[in-house]
C-alpha cells in the first residue's frame, strides 16, 4: 500500500471515529462518507432495467418506467426525498445513468425536462429529485435537458392526496417558462421526467 493510500485509509478511519456513517437503506455501519452500502448500490443496480411501457395511467401518451414501485428504488427515492440525502441522489442517478438503457428509448435530438417543484419546496429539500434525474438522464442519452416548465403554486404532496384529489390538488400549479421561445419546441420530442409515477395526474398535467 503506497503512502498516499494509507493515509486516505487513516483519514477513513478517523472519520469513521468520529463521525459514524450507516447505510441510508438497511442500517448496517458504512465507511465514512459513505450513505449507501456494496450490498444495496448492487441491489439497485438490479432492481433498474431498460425503460418499459406502464400501461395503467391517465396520461393520454407513453409512459415508461425504469423500475418497479415495489423495489429497493421506491424505497431510495423516498429516502431521498423526505430525508433527504443529496448523496443517496447522486448515486440515484449514478445508478440510473449505468443500467437504465437510457439510450433504447431517447434520441440525440430529443428535450429532456423535469417535473418542476415549487420555489418553497425547494428552498425547504434544497434540490429537486426529478431534475437531477432528468439531467442525468439527458447527459447519458447525449440530448438536451432544459428546465421549461414552472411550478407556479404550492400544492399539497401528491402521496397525501387519494386518487380523486390527484389532478384536482395539481390544477393550474404549473405552466410554461414565458421567457422561452415556445416555437422553438413544437418539433422537438419531450420526455418529461418525474421521481415517481401512480395515476399519471402529475406527468399529464405539466404535458398538457
């Protein structure tokens, strides 16, 4: 082991001291620095697939998924949401980046744009979940990624709302960045990226 390796091992050590790191997902006593365990990042990994059809929204286009709800994802991405962990995000996105077969279903000329979170919100978790997945996904895909829509009025969480509340608590919440060249979007394809899909309410209001 060279010099440089062991003292990066001891600085390791002394964090792991001093300040204790556990796995964000099962518990279990993690190197420092270090929020999701070898044991879960691999889990992840095979709970992600290439994107497939869901065939059970309201939304009146595709929809796909790179996951299933009832996996170690659903779980990750409440951990980072209501934690919330930046970190756990990145290696969220990390993961999707590597074995989601992002490119099976995006093109290069594609718009990549995430559901918005409104400003309140996100001054409150300090990051959007959505966004950082879009971004990700756009820069694996090779397309462009760009922030049109707005979340233009606080709205209840949607997991608080049952399936009738879903649309009606998201009404006239969003609407289109007015200092974009709207005409410079009609010929483009938009895949428009969210965190979590159960109705579709949310994915087909900001489509519409």
């Amino acid at each position: 082991m060279s010099i440089r390796e062991t003292l990066l091992r001891l600085v390791k050590d002394l964090g792991s001291a001093f300040m204790p790191f556990t796995c964000h997902h099962c518990r279990t006593s993690t190197d420092f620095g270090l929020v999701l365990c070898p044991d879960c990042q691999k889990k992840l990994a095979t709970a992600l697939h290439a994107p497939r059809l869901v065939e059970d929204t309201r939304c009146d286009f595709r929809v796909y998924t790179l996951s299933s709800y009832n996996s170690i994802v659903s779980d990750v991405i409440r951990i980072v949401k209501y934690r919330p962990s930046p970190r756990l995000l990145k290696i969220l996105v990390a993961s999707c980046q590597q074995h989601g077969q992002l490119k099976t279903l995006l093109r290069p000329d594609d718009l990549v744009v995430a559901v918005p979170m409104h400003a309140t919100r996100l001054c409150k978790r300090g990051f959007n979940q959505a966004a950082e997945l879009a971004s990700g996904i756009a820069q694996t895909a090779g397309c462009q990624f760009q922030p049109i829509l707005q979340r233009v009025r606080a709205t209840r969480p949607q997991a608080d709302c049952n399936e009738e509340e879903r649309s009606e608590n998201l009404k006239d919440a969003f609407a289109l960045d007015s200092s974009l060249p709207v005409g410079n979007l009609k010929k483009k394809r938009i895949i428009l990226v969210d965190d979590v899909a159960t109705t579709g309410s949310t994915l087909q209001l900001c489509a519409d």
